[in-house]
C-alpha cells in the first residue's frame, strides 16, 4: 500500500471472513492500479521508439493479484509467465525494477538486460526467471513442487500460462507428474480465450481447462477473473490442498485481453470489431473499485490517494531506468558460454 494512505471513512470494515483485511485488499488493488499505470506508460515509451518490445497484462491484472494475494513470496515459488506484469508487482518487484527490465539496462534484477522483457526472476522473492517460449515453467514446477515436499516446509510453487500452454506437451507431463506424487502446486490457467491469434475454439479441445484437471485426478476449477474475492478463494484452497499434503490443483481464471499479444501484433486483423468493442467494457478494474467500495474497503478520495501516488512512482521509476547504465558490451557472452 502506498506510504501515508489513511482510511477515511468512519469506521475501518472488519475483517473478512478469508482473512483479508483492509490493509491488504488496499495494498493489492494498489498493485492493480500500479500494474496499468506501467503498463501504460510502456505502451507510450513503444510508440516513442524508446522501448522495443512489451507484453501487455491489460484484463489480466485483477486475477493476477488476487493470487498472488493468496500466498506467501518469500516462502513460496513461482514460476510467472510473460503476461505476469501485475503478478511481478504483487510478488514484491518495484516499478524501477521492471523499467528497468523493459528498457534492458544492466541493473536489471531478473536478467541485467538479457531477458525479453516480462522473464521475471528474482532469488529472494522464489520467483524462477522463465523463457519465452510457451509452456516450459509448468514441467519446472512440477519438479519445484516435488523438491518443496521432499524438504516438508510446507510451502508450495505457483505456475502460470495461457490457455494456449495447455495444448503443449509441457503442460500434460507436468501436471501428471505432479498429480502422480501429490506435489505442492498450484496450476494458473488465465484463459483470454486467444492464443496469440488462434481462439479457444480452436486450441483447447473440449469445454475448456479445468476440465482438464479430471484426466490427472485433481480438482479442477473455473472462476471468473474478474472477481478479485472469487479468485483469491479458488487460489487459497488450492494452496491449502498444497500445504496439506493433498497434491496440486488447476485453476482456469476466465479474463480477457485487451491489448494485442504484443506490441507487435495487431489483434484488429483477426478479431471481430464488434467482440472487441464489447470486450472493451469488461475492464475488471473499475469492477474491483466498485467491489471495494460495495464491502466497504475503498473510497473515493482513498481511491484518487492511490492513483495520484502510484502515477508519481511510474514517473519516478520511468525516469531512474531511462537513465540508467546499458550493459557493458564486453559482457554479451556471459552466461552464454562458460567462462574460462
């Protein structure tokens, strides 16, 4: 939650039943806003020339949040994937940092400037730096996962994907590995229905993801991703499977993208207009406002608090990445080819 923040109703709401409390719903949805303020600014610095490549998490940042908001970075793992901007925010990466990610200086913390953009990593937050291709991170996990039941801490690790992921072999070993010896991990389908250009009809056989589950005799569940209360449920269960000893579980969290895949696609040439303008109304994000203000977390000058603080961290951190260092061009080959 951003520094000074004060609840200025007459009285704080009491605790919700799932543990939420007023300080921590206000500290993720600060996240959220803190998410597409970046997001938007990187989308700009694109279009200037500044930036070569982002990957937008625009529909995605409510769900992403409320699972991280369910479990514990620094006791955890996780293993994010490309569109896991928000997830970043909330497993503790500060906007400098993923600035400084997306302008690929030296300071970098996932990668010093070597990873595209949105290839999180970070030792002290256990999240594992991932690769671009699709659906590597999930037969990682499952390996994570057995490694985290084998030392009997009780944590667990946390993957997530697209949808499209589900259609690669990746996804199937991985969580049969992990159903076969009951490790402690969470599967995080976030389904915007498009695998880069090709829809769900035509990716995933079948209803959809959860339904997957049942093949691998683990639950499976289905939760609309824009209900911040609703996904942050579905993930504490499934993480108190986990920490039981009950194996893993698979999460399809329903959103929608609203950006291109990437700077450099442009859905407009494959997607109805008409879907697209309707999709352009389910923002979740003035959803999570609105269920925050209905139970009595936020309210409206909170609200403008919070937007007017988080726009001067994206400026903040906008100005320390751009300036920072470039990586120094004798260092290309290190961790390429080892060192003599």
């Amino acid at each position: 939650m951003a520094s000074g923040l004060v609840w200025s109703g007459r009285m704080p709401p009491s605790p919700d039943p799932s543990g939420l409390t007023q300080e921590i719903l206000l500290r993720a949805y600060a996240s959220v806003l803190r998410a597409r303020a970046l997001d938007d600014r990187r989308f700009v610095l694109n279009r200037a020339g500044k930036l070569a490549f982002i990957i937008s998490p625009r529909g995605h940042e409510v769900a992403q949040v409320a699972a991280i908001t369910a479990l514990e970075p620094g006791r955890d793992r996780f293993c994010l994937y490309y569109r896991n901007f928000a997830a970043a925010l909330a497993c503790g990466f500060t906007p400098e940092e993923l600035m400084l990610s997306a302008f690929a200086r030296a300071a970098d913390p996932s990668s010093g400037g070597r990873q595209t953009p949105g290839n999180f990593g970070s030792r002290r937050r256990g999240v594992v730096i991932g690769s671009s291709t699709v659906g590597p991170q999930i037969p990682k996990a499952a390996g994570i996962g057995l490694a985290l039941k084998w030392k009997g801490e009780g944590a667990l690790c946390y993957v997530s994907f697209g949808e499209g992921a589900t259609s690669q072999g990746d996804f199937h070993e991985g969580v049969n590995f992990a159903a076969l010896h009951r490790c402690p991990v969470i599967f995080f389908c976030e389904n915007n229905h498009w695998a880069i250009s090709v829809p769900q009809e035509l990716q995933v056989a079948g209803p959809g993801v959860a339904e997957r589950a049942a093949g691998y005799g683990i639950p499976g569940t289905r939760v609309a991703g824009d209900d911040f209360f609703a996904v942050h449920a579905a993930v504490a269960e499934a993480a108190r499977r986990a920490r039981a000893g009950e194996g893993p579980s698979l999460i399809e969290a329903q959103v929608y993208r609203l950006q291109s895949h990437s700077t450099d696609d442009d859905q407009r040439a494959y997607r109805d207009p008409v879907e697209l303008a309707n999709e352009a109304g389910k923002d979740p994000i003035p959803k999570m406002r609105q269920d925050l203000i209905a139970r009595g977390w936020l309210t409206d000058e909170v609200d403008e608090q919070l937007r007017r603080e988080v726009g001067e961290e994206v400026d903040r951190a906008t100005e320390a990445a751009e300036a920072a260092p470039e990586p120094d061009a004798s260092t290309l080959t290190r961790h390429v080819y080892a060192d003599a």
